[in-house]
C-alpha cells in the first residue's frame, strides 16, 4: 500500500518555533504547559486556530492563550500566531482566505461569480505571462523523447492523466506517473528512464514532497526534467531543466487549475501540430475508439428529434441467417 503524499516543508520556521516553546516548558506554570504540548503536538492545526479555539482546544481561557504567548517572549497573542504560520503560508493562505469569506456577508451568487472572476483572471495572466519561448522549447523536448513521463500528486495528479489524455495520439510513448501504483511505481518506472526521456513534473501549492523527491532522483538520473508549477520560488522549479510558470491563485482553496489545465491543452495543441503523421495518428485513434462513443444522431433520437432510419447491418456471429 502506496503512502499518502507528504506536504512539502517550505522553510526551518516550525522547527525554531519548536524550539522555544520546548526551551521556555520547565518554567511555564501547568495550564501553560498543556497548552505547550497541545501546539507542539498540532503546530499547523494550532497556525490555523484564532486565541479564543485555541483556548478552547486546551481548556483555558482567551486570557491564559495571551499570558502562554508573552510567557514564550511574544508581545502577544498575534505575534505567536505569526511566527506560528511563518513557513506555512502557502499550505495555510486557502484556510485563513474561507475563513475570512465566511466572516464576510455574500450571497451564493457573489461567490460564484467572484470563483468564475478568478478563473477567467488566470486564464488572462497565462495568455501574457507564459514564456512563449519555453513553452516551444516544452514543445520540442516532448517531441524529441523517447518516453514521456508525467507527474503530479495530489490535485495535480488530474492535471497528469489529462496530459497524458492529450499527448497520447502524437507521442510513442506517453504515461502518467501520478495515480497507478504511487511513489514507488512511479520511482520504478523512472529508474528504468535515461538522458533520451523526458518527465514533466506538475506542482502547485501545496507542494508535495513526493512529486519534488521524484523528480530530483529523476533529474539526478539523467532525465530531462520540465516544471509546470507557480513560480520561480518553487521546489520544483530550482532543480528543473525547463520551467513554465503559471499563476493559479483561488479564492477559496489551493489553487485554480484553470490556467493549469489550458496551458497543458495548449501544449498537448502544439505537440498535435507540430508531430509527424498527427492527422493519421488523430483519425486512427478516433476510429479505434469510435465502438466507445455515442453518435449524434442517437442523441437527437433520444432527444425526440426524427432522425432517418439507417439499414441495420447484421452481425455475423451475433444473429442467425434468414433460411
């Protein structure tokens, strides 16, 4: 059974926050101390509390939460928190930024169409923004290699197997790392890759470690690395071969995978007409698995529409002949 994915660490913060919490426990008075070891035991879940749960959480008063937070050499309640969340920024901005909507009077509509903004923001800034140059460049080394290999955990796992949906008729070789069999399939897969490969590694905040950790052993290896993921600030993006940069801010969560998803379609567009053979390879696969699809005119018959009646043709091994 594969692990869950890890959240990447972004910096030392929790460690020295730690620190001065387990340094200032052999002088704190009892209450203090529970409350010590409930933050120590919970650091992100005690980044994402107000004073009034945290205070709740332990059994003790708003007050006591203040007098814990001096007791560690804080002028506060509010400057405990912020040191609490430094290094948990990006894992914690879709909490704080639900909590703050919440506490804001709107309607169901004012969200929807505030999402719908968003989106329709990222897919203007990705227009402007992505290095059309790199993208040729994501472009010629997908066609170039031997295997594509694509990688993403976490929501950007989705994002993987749809680039993988959409590569797939105009490359040799195509597949997804990101959902079948976990890490240790994928590192498997990787292991047997080399410098006429390709893996392209999709990561946004929150960045998970396992998607990093691939693509470093991959990188080490040998293999040509690009990077879809934020910015340039990224885990990902330090260690990668080529990088394209793609803003996916939310409102209410993670991230948006709007841009995401049409700057891959976009690439999946270049690949398709830029590779040998793509009408054939498009027409081939289209027949293969035309079985599979629903044609137009059996919906207009569902619909209620009149459709003209075809001649049946019969199936050789499924009815008998006519004597």
């Amino acid at each position: 059974m594969s692990r869950l994915p890890a959240v990447h660490p972004s910096t030392d913060a929790d460690d020295l926050i730690s620190a001065r919490i387990a340094a200032a426990m052999p002088g704190l008075t009892p209450i203090h101390q529970r409350m010590g070891a409930f933050v120590l035991a919970n650091l992100f879940r005690s980044a994402t509390m107000r004073i009034d749960e945290l205070a709740e959480a332990v059994g003790a008063s708003v007050a006591t939460a203040n007098r814990f937070a001096r007791a560690l050499g804080f002028s506060g309640y509010p400057a405990f928190r912020e040191a609490l969340v430094r290094g948990f920024e990006a894992t914690i901005a879709p909490v704080e930024r639900l909590r703050s909507a919440l506490e804001s009077p709107a309607s169901g509509a004012d969200v929807f169409d505030a999402s719908l903004a968003q989106a329709s923001a990222n897919l203007r800034l990705a227009q402007t923004s992505v290095d059309a140059a790199k993208a040729v460049a994501v472009v010629e080394a997908i066609l170039a290699a031997r295997q594509v290999f694509v990688l993403g955990y976490g929501a950007s796992a989705f994002l993987a197997g749809l680039m993988e949906h959409g590569l797939t008729p105009y490359c040799a070789n195509v597949q997804s790392l990101a959902l079948t069999g976990g890490p240790s399939h994928a590192a498997r897969r990787l292991f047997t890759a080399s410098r006429e490969d390709l893996l392209v590694a999709i990561a946004f905040p929150r960045y998970v470690d396992d998607t990093i950790t691939l693509a470093r052993q991959a990188r080490d290896h040998g293999v040509r690395l690009v990077a879809l993921t934020d910015s340039i600030a990224s885990p990902l993006a330090r260690i990668a071969d080529l990088v394209l940069t793609i803003g996916a801010e939310r409102r209410l969560a993670a991230n948006c995978d709007t841009a995401v998803l049409a700057v891959i379609e976009a690439l999946c567009d270049a690949v398709a007409h830029r590779a040998k053979r793509s009408v054939e390879a498009a027409s081939g696969l289209t027949e293969f698995v035309l079985p599979w699809l629903v044609a137009p005119s059996i919906l207009k018959s569902a619909s209620g529409v009149q459709t003209p009646r075809r001649r049946q043709t019969r199936h050789p091994h499924t009815e008998p002949r006519e004597s």
